[in-house]
C-alpha cells in the first residue's frame, strides 16, 4: 500500500515528534493500520472517505477538524 512507504513513515514520525496533530483519512473499507501507522493513529478520529455518496459531509468534517487544529495551534502559541 501506499500509505506505508518508507517517504510516508518518515513524514508522520516527524509530524509526531513536532507534536502536530495527525488527521488520518480513511479511503478503503478493507484497510487498517497496523504497526507504526496504527501505533500514531490509535484514538485518532478518522475521516471516512469509503462511500462516495457521503463525500461532501466527509469534507465538511475534515474542513472542522483542520479548523480545530489550527484554532489549537494558535491558542498554545
């Protein structure tokens, strides 16, 4: 899978050791994370991307959960 390439590791540990915030999006039925990619995603509310028909609530919710990460971002700066 993609997602599990060597490039993708290394850019989420780094996100993990800035302690940003990590909004995974969840486009396959059949998959979930294991090993260091289930390890930084564990507890993470995901956004579902399976169902096509939902594509636009699914936007507005990972639209939400950026806003609330940067509205996070600037009150602990």
């Amino acid at each position: 899978m993609l997602v599990k390439t060597v490039t993708a590791c290394v850019e989420a540990m780094y996100a993990d050791c800035k302690f940003k915030e990590i909004i995974p999006l969840h486009f396959e039925d059949s998959f979930a994370p294991t090993g260091w990619l289930g390890i930084l995603c564990a507890g993470a509310l995901y956004v579902e991307f399976c169902d096509p028909q939902k594509f636009d609530d699914n936007m507005h919710q990972l639209y939400k959960q950026l806003k609330d990460a940067v509205d996070r971002t600037k009150q602990g700066s």
